[in-house]
C-alpha cells in the first residue's frame, strides 16, 4: 500500500469525540476518573431542540426573578450558575427570545446561540451543552 493510501485509512479511522469539561469549581478530587463524567451518545441524551429551549426559558425567569438559579444548578457548571445570577442583577427589562440556532460540532456537544430582546436592544446569548451522565450539562454561558 502507498503511504498516501495509508494516510488516508489512518485519517478516516479517526474521530472527534467529547471530553467532558469539569466544573474548576470543585477541587482535585473530582477530577479523579473515579468520579468524573463519563460522555454519552446522542442517543441515550434527551432532544436538544426542545431540552435546551427550556433550559434557555429557565435562564430568562431566573432573569426575570421568576426562579432561584438553583433551578439550573442539576444542569450547569457552577461557573454557568454564578453567571445567569450575576446577569439577573444587570438586567431590569422584559426579555424575549427572538430565534434560537443549534450547532452540533461532535457528537454529544452542542452550541447554541439565541437572540435575544431585551427592552429594546437585541443582543446574543451563547450556551455550550455536554452530553454527560446521560443528560446535558451547560459547560459555557456568556450574554454578549
């Protein structure tokens, strides 16, 4: 076999695939493979279209002082926690979603972005999900 034949086989035999960020909020000991989050197909994770719409729905109340942000702690680093409260203090007027895009880079991670209406500016909401332990973990969170 030539070695550009070779190359090619190599190359398509590999993948990406998720490694699961960890939450840097928790010490060493979590970073233990004993403890840490294991990938999982998507498949076996819920549909991200309608999960992260009410994932995203949740976020707006917390806003809004709907609902404690302890509502998406099961659901998001502790970074992304502490991020939607700060923004729950910044924010004063209504807030509407305008359109929200799903982008599925590899398999069990997804990057959103949602337009957003807030009084009368619009302005984007970017989020990025892990599929781990079988459901979706928000791993990023930024209001731009």
């Amino acid at each position: 076999m030539s070695s550009s034949a070779s190359n090619s086989v190599k190359n398509e035999s590999r993948k990406l695939y998720l490694v699961p960020s960890s939450d840097r909020d928790f010490g060493q000991e979590w970073s233990h493979p004993k403890f840490a989050a294991l990938p999982t197909p998507l498949s076996q994770l819920p549909n991200i279209s309608t999960w992260s719409r009410s994932f995203i729905v949740t976020v707006i109340e917390i806003w809004a002082g709907k609902r404690s942000v302890i509502q998406i702690s099961g659901n998001s680093h502790r970074l992304v926690s502490r991020r939607v409260n700060y923004y729950a203090n910044k924010i004063q007027e209504s807030c509407k979603i305008r359109r929200i895009y799903i982008s599925q880079p590899i398999e069990g991670v997804s990057e959103i972005t949602v337009t957003l209406l807030i009084g009368n500016r619009v302005r984007s909401l970017i989020l990025r999900f892990e599929g781990v332990d079988k459901r979706w973990i928000c791993t990023e969170l930024q209001l731009i």
